[in-house]
C-alpha cells in the first residue's frame, strides 16, 4: 500500500496463494495502477517503484482478479485488519460488499502461541520460527511466508 490508512491510501500490490490440486501452490499477483502515485518512502521500503505500480491493474480488475482466485475459501493473512481494511474500502468503492471469508490471522494466533516475544512483525516471525522471508514488504513474498508461518504454528 502507499501507505498504513484505508481510508487515504491506495493499495499498490496484491498476491494470494492457495495450495493446488497436485501439491505445492498456485499464485496470483499484480501491481495496481495508483491515483496519486508511489511515495519515495514505500518505494524504499518495497522497492516498488512508481512504473511498476503505473503498468499495473486499475484498482477494479485487481480486486475482481483477487476474488476470482480466492472465491469463498478461508483466508489465511498476517493482521487481517489492515489488509481486509484496505480491500473492503476498494470493494465499497465499486460497490461491493465487504469480503467475508473466514479469516485466520497469524499475529494473533503467534500472540497466543508464542507469547512473550518482543514482537510479532511477520519478520520477527519468520526470524523466531527459523523460516526464510525472501524480499520483505512485497505481496507475494508476504504471503509465502504467511503460509509458511501458519503451518508452523498449527503445528505448535
């Protein structure tokens, strides 16, 4: 996202995975086309950069491509409330009802499996449960280790 308020900023990236029907996962990613462009502060937190999110979908085929691919299926994400926030003030902006798949959320589940850590950041997370965190802040890197992360704490 351009930034950490639904209501102001935009999202710039989205990625889901789920597991496929022979093992291992099938993807789905875009960038979004931003009204007000890629502040220089996320692209060097992200390194997405203004032409990267300008080639991408309007905010509309994102969303569309995003509920495609997830359909009804429970969703499995790192603080719910600051994604689904983001995706239902889009969806409310086409007119849509907000999404209502059951959500798991791995920081309150590592908050109750994992107590005591300093914090429960998906890096500081992955770091604690030994698992690699590829590119930092980028959507699809996020939710490999999302998955990741979930299926070690289930196992806990």
């Amino acid at each position: 996202t351009t930034g950490l308020d639904a209501a102001k900023d935009e999202i710039i990236e989205i990625a889901a995975i789920r597991p496929s029907v022979g093992g291992g996962v099938e993807h789905m990613q875009t960038f979004v086309r931003p009204e007000r462009g890629v502040p220089d502060t996320i692209t060097e937190l992200t390194g997405i950069t203004q032409e990267d999110a300008g080639g991408g979908l309007e905010l509309g085929d994102a969303i569309d491509a995003l509920l495609a691919f997830v359909g009804t299926r429970p969703l499995v994400m790192h603080n719910c409330s600051f994604d689904l926030g983001f995706i239902d003030a889009a969806m409310e902006s086409m007119g849509l009802d907000e999404l209502d798949n059951q959500c798991f959320d791995t920081l309150e589940l590592a908050r109750k499996k994992m107590p005591g850590m300093t914090g429960y950041r998906l890096e500081d997370l992955a770091q604690a449960l030994e698992i690699d965190y590829e590119v930092k802040h980028r959507a699809l890197s996020d939710c490999k280790t999302t998955m990741d992360i979930f299926l070690e704490l289930m196992a806990m």
